[in-house]
C-alpha cells in the first residue's frame, strides 16, 4: 500500500479547492491529479470507485470519498489515526 494522499479533480470545482484549502491549512502533503482534460481517465476512476463526482480523495490505496467524507474523517479523529500510522 502507498502511504501518500492523491485527491483526483476537475477545474472549476468548489468542493475540490475546500479539499486543497483543508489540507494546505492542517500542513498534511498530498498530490492532485486534475482530470479536467481526461475523460478516459475519469471514466476508469468512476468505474473503480462508483463515485461521479470531485474531488474523490484516496489515503495510500483507500479511497476515502470526496471533501464532505473527508471532513468526517478529521472530526472522528480516523485521518489523525491515518497520518499517524503511516
């Protein structure tokens, strides 16, 4: 399993800027893929996860949701216990 955070995107998307903002401020690294220009490769993240819409956000390996999911997982504490096993 990869230790990294990948958040997947779409330019123009309110929900993915709350995402970066969220991470930028809590000072925790990860990497956006943007797949505004790549509707095949949108295509096989929806047929992976089953999810349509941005930002879907995966820890290592474990796709977690998208901003509102991971906002639950800080306040139930399961992102801090993440980023601390890691």
């Amino acid at each position: 399993m990869t230790e990294n955070i990948t958040m997947y995107t779409k330019r123009s998307c309110p929900y993915c800027e709350s995402a970066k903002r969220f991470f930028a401020s809590h000072e925790i690294p990860f990497t956006v893929k943007d797949l505004s220009d790549s509707s095949e490769e949108l295509a096989a993240l929806v047929s992976k996860t089953g999810h349509r819409t941005v930002p879907q956000i995966f820890l290592g390996d474990r796709f977690i949701g998208g901003y509102a999911e991971l906002i639950a997982l800080h306040d139930n504490g399961g992102l801090a216990d993440w980023l601390r096993k890691k």
